[in-house]
C-alpha cells in the first residue's frame, strides 16, 4: 500500500466554497503574504450575519467543515485560523475568485 496521501477532489473544494463565510475566510487566509503571516482572527471577518448566529455558524459548522478537509487549522484558544496543511489545494479555486471578485455580485465573495 502506498504512503500517498489521495488528493482533494473537486466536490470537496466546492462544498468548501459553498457557503459565503467560508469563503471570506479563505480568501482572508489567501490574502495574507506567507504562511508565516498572522492568523485570522474571526471577528476580522465581514459577514451578513449578525454576531451570534455567525459566531454559533463558524464553531460549529464552518470551521469543523473547513478543518477536517486541511484546509485550516484553528486555535480555539485564540479565536483565530490560519492556513491548513491542504490549503494549496484549493488555492487556484480561491485565487480564481479573488482575480474576479468585480465580476461576481457582492454576496458571492
């Protein structure tokens, strides 16, 4: 048996992009220069959500959601995430979005 790791299929890259929070969050996390950077806090964020439905939405459903896939790595200490050890694999989706951000509606990204 091989010690390859499989990589990340398409789906999962789009069920990661497919809530708004998530992807703000990720592309946060693109954003930043490195990887030495410094993590993204949560409340950094902007979102549609008011304060307490994001803050219940983030801990219990998006970040899980995002961790799990190695897309990031959170520090629940600290409120704050930073890039995953699978975060390149969904890199050229996010720089894709990111590149046109003015073609999409604001909601999108």
């Amino acid at each position: 048996m091989s010690g390859k790791v499989a990589a990340t299929s398409f789906e999962a890259c789009l069920e990661a992009l497919a809530h708004v929070e998530r992807r703000r969050l990720l592309l946060a996390l693109l954003n930043g220069a490195s990887d030495e950077d410094p993590p993204v806090a949560l409340y950094q964020l902007d979102s549609d959500a008011e304060d307490d439905t994001l803050k219940l939405s983030m801990h219990h459903v998006h970040l899980p959601k995002l961790e799990a896939s190695g897309f990031i790595d959170v520090d629940r200490q600290q409120h704050s995430v930073t890039r995953g050890p699978r975060f390149n694999e969904i890199r050229p989706l996010l720089e894709l979005l990111d590149d046109n951000r003015e073609r999409f509606p604001d909601s999108w990204v």
